[in-house]
C-alpha cells in the first residue's frame, strides 16, 4: 500500500495524518473558542439551554410550558377567572331556564331605599364592602348588581361569538384551501358577500326586533358575521400546509380528504386559529358595548355592560361612579382577552424568544461571563 497518494495538506500547512496541535480546538474542549465567535457564545449557550429544556416533550406540552413562562398571559388569565366567578357567583344564573341563586343580596331588578345618597359604600381600608358597594341609581337600584349582570351578559356574547365565528371560519376556510379550485372561488365570494354586511345595523335590527330575548340574537348575529377573516387566515394556512411531505404521506396511506383536513393539517394550524380567535373576542366586547350604547343592543329589562352607560348617560356629572364601574369591567375584560392571545401567540410561534427559568438565567450568565473574561 505503500504506492498510495498521501492526503493533501489541510490549510494552514498540516495534513491529515499530522497530530492536532495545542493551538486548535479539541472536540469536547469546553474552552476551545472560534474565533470571531465570542458575541455569538452567549446567543448559542442560551439557545443550547432552551432546547435542552424542552428535550423529549411533546408539542402539546411545551406550548403550555411556554404559555404558563408569559407572566402578562397569566396574570390576565387569573384576572378573567375572577371576573366570571364574580360575575356569575354574586348574580346567579338565568337563562334558558336553568335558574341558580346568588349569593348577593339584592337583584339587578330590585329597588330599595337611597342611602349615602347613593353614593358607593365601598371601603378597601379598612376593606367594607356595605351595603351597596358601587352604590345606587336614582331608582335606588344597586349598581353592583347590575353591573354584574351586564358583565354575565356581555361575556356570554363575547364567547358565543368567539365559539360560533371559530366554527364557522375555520370550515369555511378549510375547505376552501384545501379543495381550491372552483370551492375556493365560491366559499372566497361567499365570504367577501358577508363582509359588505353592515353588522351594527344588523344587530342593531335585531336587538330592537328580539328585546328582552336581544342579547342571545345579538351574539348569535356577531358570530355570524365575524368570521370572515380567521376563514381567510386559515385558508392561507391550510394552502401552505397541504404541500408538505406529510400530506403526501397521509395520502399515500389511503387518507379521506376530511382526515387529511381535521387531523393532520389543522392540529399545525391550531396557532393562528387560537390566537385570533382571542382577538376577535377582545374586538367583541367592544362592539357589544358600542351597539348597546347607542341603544340598539341588550334591551331593557335585560342589561349589558354598554346598555349600562347608555341608560345613565345623563348622570354623567352628577353621579360618576355610575359610568366607571361598567366602563372598569369592559375595560379589564378586553385586557386581558387581549393579553392571554399575546401569550398564546408566544408559545404557538416556534420563532419567538422565550425566556428562561432562573437556573437558565444563571447558566446563560455565567456563559457570558466566562467569554468576557477571555
């Protein structure tokens, strides 16, 4: 073998055969640095540690674990349960014949004497709630309970609305990617068709027509049209995804179109519907509040949260607390809808930075120290 051409040199004069000099990196030598590296240690270390963090999880769970990391989210999700419990709590329930007690004293239909004026009696310190909390209106109705119920009936709207137009959009907008051709050009007329509608005169219509019975047609109305635009967001998902490898695959294997559909390309799809479909619930509940404002909405006897500043839009200066507690309400739900969708989109999107655990945060410091100090 002696006949055989030696292996070419390697740049920097050495070939193949010649032993790794002290001067060059040694695989597995933790201090070895390329060079021009060092801003790009850090990143790498930090990098290295969150995908060392989510080895052998699932897709599932670590969407949860990124979403539980996003304090803003949590801290809203918190916020939001306590609204429901509250609201549904303190008023109790009544619709569609189920009827369960609260645990409020008094109706949001019930008329008692003014006292304090009708002031709020309402102390955080020392913390009383008395006996009006958020005080009365001029018919000596207590404002806390109806507000309460005007946030039970605003957040059944909002997710009525956000449970039909997801239902809705991501159909419509499945089958229009999926199938394209003269489905896509049918169900994308059919869709720019409910677009032109306009919806505050649509529910507006109704709400007037329904009356006491206006709040369920009201949302029943907006879920059926505000899905336009999650039909389109799905449709340009599922038209990028029906090319991948792994349709191919379920195709091959003898897959229906409806499978394919709804179990293979929908679960990748799951980010985009999720997250706007939180938007369109924090959009929901100021369209409620705009429609019912002008009076066109949730109709008396019944209340919503806009109803509620539309029907004391004349004690505006006198009676103040009147208007803040419903606008509070409306004000918090949007919130933090909008900010439990900030953190959804966080941990659906694979392309955002998340942010590490404190033994993360000490290993990437450290990591970064140690490349400053060479």
């Amino acid at each position: 073998m002696s006949g055989l051409i030696p292996p070419p040199p390697t740049p920097g004069g050495s070939s193949l055969n010649e032993p790794v000099g002290d001067s060059e990196p040694k695989v597995g030598d933790t201090n070895a640095v390329t060079p021009g590296a060092g801003d790009l240690e850090p990143s790498r270390a930090e990098n290295a540690i969150e995908l060392k963090e989510v080895e052998g999880l699932s897709q599932g769970r670590i969407v949860v674990r990124r979403f539980l990391r996003h304090r803003g989210a949590m801290i809203s999700l918190g916020l939001l349960i306590f609204v429901i419990l509250l609201a549904f709590s303190a008023e109790g329930l009544d619709a569609l014949g189920i009827v369960i007690p609260g645990w409020w004293h008094y109706k949001y239909t019930d008329l008692d004497n003014i006292v304090n004026g009708g002031q709020p009696t309402l102390s955080l310190w020392p913390l009383n709630w008395g006996n009006h909390p958020f005080g009365q209106d001029s018919l000596g109705r207590d404002v806390f309970a109806t507000v309460m119920r005007g946030a039970q009936q605003s957040l059944m709207i909002v997710f009525v609305v956000g449970i039909l137009s997801t239902v809705i959009g991501v159909v419509i907008g499945s089958f229009s990617g999926y199938f394209r051709g003269w489905v896509d050009t049918l169900l994308m007329r059919f869709t720019d068709a409910i677009i032109i509608i306009p919806l505050i005169v649509l529910t507006a219509v109704l709400g007037r027509t329904y009356g006491a019975a206006g709040s369920f047609v009201v949302a029943i109305a907006l879920g059926l049209a505000s899905w336009t635009g999650l039909a389109r967001l799905v449709r340009g998902e599922v038209l990028a995804l029906r090319e991948r490898e792994f349709v191919d695959a379920a195709r091959v294997a003898g897959g229906s179109n409806f499978r394919i559909m709804f179990v293979h390309i929908l679960p990748n799809a799951v980010g985009v519907v999720v997250v706007n479909t939180t938007l369109l619930m924090s959009a929901t509940i100021l369209t409620e509040a705009a429609i019912s404002f002008l009076g066109f909405g949730v109709q008396q006897p019944d209340v919503s949260l806009g109803s509620i500043i539309q029907l004391y839009e004349n004690a505006f200066n006198t009676r103040p607390w009147l208007f803040f507690w419903p606008v509070s309400f409306i004000i918090i739900i949007a919130l933090t809808i909008n900010f439990i969708g900030d953190g959804l989109r966080d941990a659906f999107d694979p392309r955002q930075k998340r942010a590490l655990n404190k033994a993360a945060r000490k290993s990437a410091a450290a990591a970064r120290a140690k490349v400053a100090t060479r």
